[in-house]
C-alpha cells in the first residue's frame, strides 16, 4: 500500500496564502439557505447550513437519504426548487458555469476515465477553467506541480491512469481538483472502494489541506467513525431532511444514529482520540440489522 507522505522541504509551492484570501471573515464562507429539491420519488430539504475555510464539513446519513443531492446543489450544478446558495455573498447559481468552475471543485466517486490519459496530464486539467487561451503557462504548470506535491504524485507523473491502484487514481482526482485551485472543494465519498489505509490517508489529506490551506471543504461519506475524527462540523440527514448538524459530539447521538439508519448502534469514545466512536450492537454475536 503506498503511503502518503509529509511534503518535502523542496516541494513545489504555489502562492502565499495572503494572495488567495479574500473579503471579510464573514463572507469567507459558504452558506446553503433552506434549499429544497424534488424528485418524483424523493424530495430534499428545507435544508440550510454554512461552511467556512480551514473547516472540513462532513455530510453522512443512509442511502437515499439526498447527501449527493445536497452536495449537487451546494456545487451549483443542480439548481433548488428554492433557496440559495451563496459563496462569499455570491449567488452560485446566478453564475456563468465558467465562473462558478473556478470557485468550485466538485470531485465525484465515478469519475469517468474516457482515455488513458497519464496522472499529469489528468492534473492538468484542473487548470482548464483558468486558461481560456490555448496553452497553459508557467503559473499553470506551478499549481499542478503543487497539487501533485500535496497527494504524494510526482513520481507517477508519467504513468498512464489504466497503470495505476484505485486508491492512487483517488489521490489523482483529488489532486486533479486541487490544480484547479476552488474557494469551495466538494468531494462525494472520497474513499469510497478503498482500504482502511487509504481512507485515513485520504482524509488525513483533507484535514491538513482544510487547515492550511483557503479552502471550504465538504465531503459526503458513509465512514461515520473517520467522520467522527476529521470532521469539524457534521450534517446527519434522513430522508432528505437535516435531522441534525453540529460538531461531532453533538451529532454522533446513539439514539439519533439509531433512528436514521435503522440500525442500533453504540456510541462511545475512541480512546486514542477521545472522539465519539460508533459500533453496532449485536445480538447472541451477530450484528443487528435493520429494524
């Protein structure tokens, strides 16, 4: 298994923080106004939440319950019945779709893979939304350079994606995202497929780029103990509905837990952490399923 590693002393850098931060702390945020949305089989919401920088927000809940259709609508591709959804005071929707590319990085789970492209080549692309001429320049090659840097990629630079392990292709998504450098970076099951491993390291990632880094970041994912330790606000939702949101302690409710995934569960602390740890009850050793 390949480990992500601390970036090098000598690794490529992209510009200061001071370059990318902008406005007023208050305006530094996203804020999702009770959005709605509605399928012929499913309806979302009133759903309302804010998200700043330097914080890693974790939406969980069961299948079905609309955590992608959420994160759709936090991106600005899917546009709510009602509600709004700004960025820095700035309506998402109301944008041109190559306005909103370059303060929105929306990375999905089944990325397509159409040609067998290499890692740099598929990083490169992150920049597309910023070039608007025909070749990219030394600034775009900076910022690809640093997001290979970040996910641990330059020595795959080369490599054709068909060469490389799922979870490393996670990590060039990932990092494809980054080069495109986002106010706002949305990641839909993020570790999804992957190892016990490669969740740590990828969310690891994302708590240290969420820390150092301009970025609003927003996961949806079905691990609610790695949830549990990285996240700094969590939304549990149930049946299209925000059934509650708040720092980890408050969320990670066994009673609540219970209701939403129609499963009994146990909440208790993790003791390296001291976070709250979710496991399931069991009933003469086999795990309770679904009431």
């Amino acid at each position: 298994m390949s480990v992500i590693e601390r970036k090098p002393e000598a690794a490529p850098e992209g510009p200061k923080g001071s370059e990318l931060r902008s406005g007023s702390s208050r305006g530094d945020r996203l804020s999702v106004d009770r959005v709605t949305f509605r399928y012929p089989h499913f309806e979302l919401g009133p759903a309302s939440f804010d998200a700043r920088p330097g914080s890693l927000t974790a939406i969980i809940g069961p299948n079905g319950s609309g955590k992608s259709t959420l994160l759709e609508i936090a991106s600005g591709h899917l546009k709510p019945g009602s509600g709004r959804v700004l960025l820095e005071g700035d309506d998402l929707h109301a944008m041109s779709a190559s306005a909103r590319a370059r303060r929105v990085g929306l990375a999905r789970q089944d990325t397509p893979l159409l040609f067998a492209f290499t890692v740099r080549e598929f990083v490169r692309q992150g920049r597309h939304p910023h070039v608007g001429r025909l070749f990219e320049t030394g600034e775009d090659e900076r910022w690809v350079d640093w997001a290979a840097a970040e996910t641990s990629l330059q020595h795959l630079g080369s490599r054709r994606l068909t060469e490389i392990s799922g979870g490393e292709f996670q990590r060039a998504v990932l990092a494809r995202t980054l080069a495109q450098r986002p106010r706002l970076l949305l990641l839909d099951e993020p570790t999804a497929n992957l190892d016990i491993g490669y969740q740590i390291e990828m969310l690891s990632l994302l708590r240290r780029l969420a820390g150092s880094e301009p970025f609003i970041v927003i996961i949806v994912t079905h691990e609610l103990n790695l949830a549990s330790e990285m996240a700094d606000h969590v939304l549990l939702l149930d049946a299209g509905r925000v059934v509650r949101q708040g720092t980890p302690e408050a969320v990670f409710d066994a009673a609540q837990l219970s209701r939403a995934f129609r499963t009994e569960v146990a909440v208790d602390r993790n003791p390296s952490s001291g976070r709250p740890r979710v496991t399931w009850v069991t009933c003469g050793g086999l795990a309770g399923g679904r009431r």
